[in-house]
C-alpha cells in the first residue's frame, strides 16, 4: 500500500515500532523493542558494538524481517511486511556506515542512484514509452542539481567517488539518501572512519536533513557529543534491550543516559550541583 501522508496527522509518529524482536540461530538479538519517532524529529540509538542498533535499522529498513507480532509502522502504513525496495519506494531512506557507493562513477550518478525506486518503468517500459522515460530522467536530474547544491556538492558533481575524502563521500552518500524526498531517513554511524576535525560534518549533515520540510531522522551514533549536541531524544540498546530514552538536551537526562550506557542497565540521574 502506498504510503499516505494525509494518514498521519502533524502530531502523530512518523515512525511507530512495537515489540520488534529479532533472533539469529536462536540467539537474541532484539527483545521487543518499542519506540517511536515523531515528526521532523532527531532521535538517536547509542550503545556499545553488538547493542542491536545496526539490526534495529535492517530491520526499519526492510533487510532483517523481525519476528512474529512485532509492528514497524509508517506515518499509520505498516510496512514490517514490505521489502527493501518497496520500503524506500514509500518514504524511507538510509545512509550506510560502509557508504555503499560506485567510487569509478560521478558524484551525480551515485546521487541518481537514489532516484532509482521513484521510476515507474522497468527496462521494457522505457523503450517503449520513450517520451515518460525521458521525463522521469529530466525531473530526476533536476532534483538531483537541487540535492548537490543543498549539501554543498555543486563544484564536485562531475568528479569521480574515488577521487574525493571520506567527509565529501559521507556528504554524496547523505544527498543520495535525500533526493527521492523521503519522510524517514535512517544514518547509520555517519562519524565512522572520520579524523576528529572532520566530525563536525556531520552534525552540519543532521541539519541539512531537517531543513528538509517534515523530514524524520533516526540516527546511529557513538559519538555522544555530537548525540547530545544535534538530537531531540536518545535510546540505549544495551543486547538487544531498550533501557533507556531521554532528552540530552535537559541536564538531568544526559546524565543520566551516560549512566545508562556506561553502567549496560537504566540509572538514576546522578547529582548535579546546583
């Protein structure tokens, strides 16, 4: 079904997740998460490696099908029973920690790239219906110039993936995930493999998301700095359990989600002086 934005109203989710578990070889791996993300919201899942929060994404995303009564749903529309493809068709979109882009091709065609589930012809249907063929490549290469030049990418369009640093790579991977206008982006560890100086590209890069009007963003991060300086809320995975959520902008809770994902369990705020 058809993603509907007359089905969710301005104050309801965007994403909606209910009891999602998922097991490989009998061993746990997500124990009936629940959560949700609201509108034009930021919420990011932290935690140590092998906390679940990757799977959690696979799973939103539709790589890792959860099991039996868990609900992931869309603005309303569920969309735990869809495949990948279809999933970014209605509205959600992800970066990749490994990028996943075609280094020997251009900085526009791996933008393009994203446009791919938004065409409505498959191989056959383009020749023969020559003239909708070519304007669906004209209006996706119009709003592929639009992306480029939203994050910065104009003077770059042309280069090879291969000839540029990982930061401007993590940036064509983010207008990538952009360009079909979804309502859900997933960003998946975007810090990784950047130097210290190069972090800060990457709350530039949460932000240029949100000025995406209604755009939501749910966002793995090990960089407690940048969480507590870019997201509205946080989530601790800790093996596959949810032990916490906060909002790290209010003192009480980012202490005490710092405890909580020191300690592997929910803590109480610590003290704070007045």
């Amino acid at each position: 079904m058809p993603y509907n934005q007359s089905s969710a109203t301005a104050d309801s989710p965007v994403l909606e997740l209910d009891k999602v578990s998922l097991a490989f070889g009998g061993v746990s791996v997500l124990n009936r998460i629940s959560l949700s993300v609201g509108q034009s919201e930021v919420l990011a899942l932290i935690g140590p490696n092998g906390a679940g929060k990757s799977a959690l994404l696979n799973c939103v995303s539709g790589v890792y099908r959860p099991q039996q009564g868990a609900r992931i749903a869309l603005g309303g529309i569920r969309i735990d029973h869809l495949p990948p493809h279809k999933i970014a068709r209605v509205g959600v979109r992800r970066t990749f920690q490994g990028l996943n882009l075609i280094l020997d091709r251009s900085v526009l065609d791996n933008i393009l790239l994203g446009w791919t589930p938004l065409f409505s012809l498959n191989v056959l249907g383009m020749l023969a219906r020559p003239l909708r063929a070519r304007r669906e490549e004209r209006e996706a290469r119009e709003r592929a110039s639009e992306i480029i030049a939203l994050c910065g990418l104009k003077h770059l369009a042309d280069r090879r993936c291969a000839d540029l640093p990982l930061g401007i790579l993590r940036r064509v991977d983010l207008a990538r995930a952009l360009v079909s206008d979804p309502k859900l982006l997933l960003l998946d560890e975007p810090a990784s493999g950047l130097s210290h100086d190069e972090r800060p590209i990457i709350g530039e890069m949460v932000r240029l998301a949100l000025s995406r009007k209604g755009l939501s963003v749910l966002w793995i991060e090990h960089d407690l700095d940048l969480v507590f300086s870019e997201a509205q809320r946080a989530v601790v995975l800790h093996h596959g359990d949810l032990i916490d959520v906060g909002d790290p902008r209010i003192s009480a809770d980012r202490a005490r989600l710092i405890s909580s994902y020191k300690a592997g369990r929910k803590a109480a705020a610590p003290a704070i002086a007045a």
